[in-house]
C-alpha cells in the first residue's frame, strides 16, 4: 500500500465530506491523482460515495487500527509480555505468523490486519475481510507439551470471545457457539482457525486466528453466498475494534493460561451452554459420509456428540461438518462465514 493510499484512509475516516481539491492539496496531487486513489479504495471494498460539487466520503467513517490505543487498552502484565503488529494487507493473519519471528519477540505475539487478502477458514475455505470492517487477529504461543494435548482449543478460544463481548458490554442476546470453531447470532458472526507446528523440544507453536465481522459493506452481500452477519447489525452500534482488540488479547490469555493446566475441563459447561446444536436435527459429514441424528453437545474430549438416528446410539466425532437441520433443510452449517 502506498503512502498517499494509506493518508487518504487517514483523511477519510472520520466520516466527514473532504473535496477532492483539499484531499489534492494534502497529498500533493492533482484532482486526476486523488480519483485514481478514490478507485484504489474501492478495490479495498471501503464504502465510499462521492458528493456531487462537495467531496469524497466514507460514510460512517472507519475506526482504524492503533498500536498505542491497544496497548494503552491492556492490563501492564499483559502489555510487558506482548509483541503487537498491525499490518495494513497481509494474505492471512494466521500465515504471517508462522512465517516470521517478530523483532521484539517476547511471550506471546500478535498480527492484527486492516485486511486479509488470503483469508483461511476451516478445510481451506476463504475468508473474506474488507479494508476496516473486521477484527482480523491471530495469536502466536509456545504450549508447553504436544499437540494431543489441545484437543477442544478452539472451544475455549469460543469463550474467550464470549468473555470478550460480556466484559465490554456488548454481548448479543442470542449469541451461540456451533462445534467446533462458529460464533453464531442467528447468522454466522465469526471463526476461529487454529494452526499447530511441533517442535524438537517437544512443545508445540500454536497460531489462533480469530475473525469477527464488525460492521461489514452491503458489497459482502455480493461476495459471500451464506448468510453472515456483523456486531453492527446486531447491537445497532459500531463497536471499537481498538477496544475489541485490546479485550480479546487479553481474554486469549487468561484462557490459554488455564488450558495449560487444566485443558477443557473449565470450559466444558460454559460452551455447552452456548451450544447452538444441542437438542436440534443436525447431520455431520465427514470422510464423505453424512450421519444425521439429535446433537448432544461435547465430551470431554472436546469432540462433537451426535444422538444418531439409525441406531439411537450417541457417538463421538474428532472431525467434521457439522449442519443444523430443520424439517430437513439445512438451517446453519459450516459454510455460512464470512472469515
């Protein structure tokens, strides 16, 4: 991205009308100069309407990313432990951490991202991120033992974005978790990807990707064909995504210091009472074979239970699709994201 790109989203976030001949002046460029970047944002999917006869215009604004907000965000143990980056475009959180060691790399890191171009969901599905209109953020930590010893994470790091929204007084009514990694308000409002490299010490590097859909463009209607949803639509209100951000490191955290000692354990009633599939019709697929029946929520383990309609017995899965049925149509299943 260059500089002039990135001062026009500067100069553009705050929601106000700006003419092109001001925007001109600021940049040091021609009134031909600002409409070519105008279009570079368009190409980032940034709503942005032109005024006739007054200007250019995000409407809303954007609450851009800051670095010292979060950390100022962040209790002081946390914060003297954290190694923050925030990227403008990166292919995927996720990836950029497992490629690179950061500068000042301490306890734990993170990337945060304006955007995503390369977005992975959960079997190599995209995920798709607009410039600012997401959380993009993964968590890179060392575990102290091997990855069989991680089974369920991801439904802990479900409840840390739980904890998350609670704590900043922005928990949805009708917030739930479907297994093994989906937020859920009716609609599908975020993920969770988790990435696992082994070490010859045998711990094991852990990458957490979490994405949540903040306030997203009417453009994400054309670009994702499931149904999705955002903070936005569901609290009226735009949340801080610098808050957000703060809040959920630090929930990541506290979660993870817990699952070190005690694994799922602490965690397993809490999900379940967010369990969207519990009691319901669902089919899981795996190794393509589909099994319908009642779901009946996690073991200890972590692994999905399903009641199944062919013998009433109640079996375990490690893996798998798993779609909520009504009258046999399907009503949520994994593909519904917007990550």
């Amino acid at each position: 991205m260059t500089n002039n790109l990135r001062k026009l989203i500067y100069l553009l976030s705050d929601g106000d009308v700006h003419s092109g001949a001001v925007l001109g002046q600021k940049l040091g460029v021609t009134r031909a100069g600002v409409w070519k970047l105008v279009k570079q944002l368009e190409a980032l999917d940034i709503p942005i309407t032109k005024k006739t006869n007054r200007g250019y215009q995000i409407p809303g604004g954007l609450e851009l990313l800051n670095i010292e907000k979060i950390m100022n965000a962040l209790p002081v143990d946390i914060a003297t432990i954290a190694d923050i980056i925030i990227e403008q475009t990166v292919s995927s959180t996720n990836d950029y951490l497992l490629r690179h060691q950061l500068p000042n790399s301490k306890q734990f890191s993170v990337c945060i991202a304006e955007k995503q171009t390369a977005g992975r969901g959960r079997l190599g599905r995209k995920w798709y991120s607009p410039y600012g209109q997401c959380l993009i953020l993964s968590l890179r930590w060392c575990f102290p033992g091997n990855s069989n010893e991680l089974s369920g994470l991801s439904l802990a790091m479900a409840l840390a974005v739980v904890h998350t929204l609670k704590d900043l007084g922005q928990m949805p009514e009708n917030l739930r978790l479907k297994w093994p990694n989906d937020i859920f308000c009716t609609k599908k409002l975020g993920g969770i990807l988790i990435d696992m490299q082994g070490e010859m010490n045998g711990n094991t590097t852990i990458v957490i990707g979490i994405g949540l859909n903040i306030s997203m463009p009417s453009i994400a209607s054309e670009i994702i064909k499931t149904t999705w949803t955002d903070l936005e639509s569901v609290l009226n209100e735009k949340p801080s995504r610098n808050k957000l951000a703060a809040k959920l490191i630090e929930e990541i955290i506290k979660v993870l210091k817990t699952f070190e000692k005690e694994g799922l354990r602490p965690f397993k009633e809490a999900w379940m009472t967010y369990d969207i599939s519990f009691g319901h019709p669902v089919s899981i697929q795996t190794n393509n074979t589909t099994i319908k029946g009642i779901g009946r929520s996690i073991d200890s383990k972590g692994n999905f239970l399903i009641e199944e309609s062919s013998s009433g017995k109640i079996v375990s899965y490690g893996s798998g699709d798993v779609s909520l049925l009504l009258n046999e149509g399907v009503l949520l299943n994994s593909e519904d994201v917007s990550k």
